[in-house]
C-alpha cells in the first residue's frame, strides 16, 4: 500500500464525519444562500478546522463563487479541497533534508515525540546521511531505554547522560559530539512539558536556549503534537509557540480521530508549516506532510461519498 493510500486510510475517521456533515449541508438544497455559508462555518468548525482557518476559507470561497458564478452549492463543495490545500503554510526549509541541520523536539508527554525522533534518525540515516540522536528526555528512563533501541536499530549514536541529569548539559554534549563526528542532522529528543506549567516551560525555553546559542548549524524547534487532542492540541501548540518560537510542527496519531481537521487549525493560527504527519504506527506512515494529500484525506474522492 502507497503512503497515499495509507493517508486515505488513516484519515477515514475524519473523513467518514466530515462527509457526514457536508451530506446534511448539501441536503438541505443547491441554493447558495447566506443560511448555505453560516452553514458552511458551522460545518469546518464542528470538523475542529478552527475559526480563524474557516472564515479564512469561507471567505475565499464566496468570493469565488461570487466572480466565477458557480450555480450551486455543489460547485462550491468542489472547490473546497482546493482551499483546504491553499491555506497550510509552506515550509521554506526540511529540516530533516537541508542539512546540516540541528533539530529540537519538544510537545507533551504521549504525543509520540520520542518514536517521531527515531523514525526520521531511521529514514534519514537510510537516505544516506549522518545522524547523530540526543537524548534530553532525562527524566522518563524509559525515553532513554526507546531511544536506545532506535539507535541501535538505525546505526546511529546516542548521547546521553544518566536519569535526572541537567537536560541542557546533555544537549551541549549532543552538540560538541555532533561537530566532533561531522554529523549532518542532529536530533535531540527533550521532556515532555505541560504547557499549562509555567516552571517546566521556562526550563524547557533554557535548553532551546542553550541549543540555539551554542549550535553552529541552524536550529529548528519542532512541536510533536498528538491529532486525537483536537482543540487543545491547538491551546498546547499556542502555548508552545509562545514560549519557544517554533519552527514547524510534526503531527501524529491522524489515524486514531476524527479530528483531522485541528491540522489546519494548527498550521493557519500559529503561522507553522507542518513538516510530517502520522497515520499509523510503522515508519512508513510517518511521512513528509503534503497538503495536496491531506486535503484528498481529508476530503475524499466521489467513490467516498
């Protein structure tokens, strides 16, 4: 199976509730009305499309319905994977591919941080390049322990240090290892953080901090955000990114919600570009994220109807 079709696959929840949603709007009649529109928002809200993203894309779409004179809502529909697919911000760099490159994960335990980080360190040391992992995730063992494994899997090395140990200490290491080896990409895994703790929050912005200062490659600050926590995925990222000026976002778990939707809420409201998705649990559902696909998952073809 394609990662296309792996995408279709695991998107079927919110695909399947989507569709559900615009059947009931479309139902209601061809007419493109101002009850059609309010509809319309309603419809991109309830599917966790966020707000900002829906009036953003009802917007666009009533104007073009409006200066291409589209007879009816079902033209309008039509138009609408193409609106979805417009408003994700395009990343200007991969991180995982513009090397060298240094690269932080943060997010809250359970997102899948730490399996994120060694399925790149594994695609991308099979692509070819030098990958050093840091393991600052010092107060969970078992972060280490994971990450171990990954390495070992992968070929790459681990630097860590023993459990309760500084974090930023160990991203200093990382760092004068990964210059010392010649690596090209660097991943360093940290602690997952509540976002609602102002405490762990600050230390989290020293080892961004300490990273970004002392790294001669550039620097990229990566969210790891879980899709099954809708809405609040999106006060996390928004917390987040006001502590630690993210660079980009990582969104997994897609195959397990309905909330599909809150990937584009997360991308439009912080400015972010989405650099993979997750749809699954083996390597090859975590993908480089195309908007394109996400919107056909998302969205789904006539035979999805």
């Amino acid at each position: 199976m394609g990662f296309f079709d792996r995408m279709k696959q695991g998107m079927e929840r919110s695909r399947t509730e989507f569709r559900e949603r615009m059947n009931l709007l479309l139902k209601r009649g061809p007419e493109v009305d101002d009850d059609f529109w309010d509809d319309l928002e309603e419809t991109l809200i309830l599917s966790d499309v966020g707000a900002q993203a829906t009036l953003r894309i009802v917007d666009n779409l009533r104007e073009q319905a409006t200066r291409k004179a589209l007879p009816d809502a079902y033209a309008v529909y039509d138009m609408l994977k193409e609106q979805i697919q417009d408003i994700f911000v395009k990343p200007e760099v991969n991180p995982f591919e513009d090397t060298p490159s240094t690269v932080l994960f943060v997010g809250i335990n359970g997102a899948g941080k730490t399996t994120t980080v060694g399925k790149i360190a594994n695609e991308q040391k099979a692509a070819g390049k030098k990958v050093l992992l840091g393991g600052a995730d010092t107060f969970r063992a078992a972060a280490i322990e994971q990450l171990d494994v990954w390495a070992q899997r992968s070929g790459v090395e681990l630097v860590t240090r023993e459990r309760g140990a500084d974090p930023a200490s160990v991203c200093y290491d990382t760092i004068e290892r990964a210059e010392a080896t010649g690596t090209e990409l660097t991943l360093i895994d940290t602690a997952g953080r509540l976002h609602t703790s102002d405490d762990l929050m600050r230390e989290l912005s020293k080892v961004v901090r300490v990273v970004r200062k002392r790294c001669k490659t550039p620097v990229y600050t990566v969210l790891v955000i879980d899709a099954t926590t809708g809405q609040n995925g999106l006060n996390q990222a928004q917390m987040f990114n006001k502590a630690l000026d993210l660079d980009g976002l990582i969104v997994t778990k897609l195959d397990g919600t309905a909330k599909g939707g809150i990937a584009i809420a997360i991308s439009h409201e912080l400015g972010l570009p989405i650099y993979k998705i997750g749809v699954g649990e083996s390597i090859e559902d975590l993908r480089d994220f195309d908007a394109a696909e996400f919107a056909n998952g998302l969205i789904g073809d006539e035979e999805d109807a």
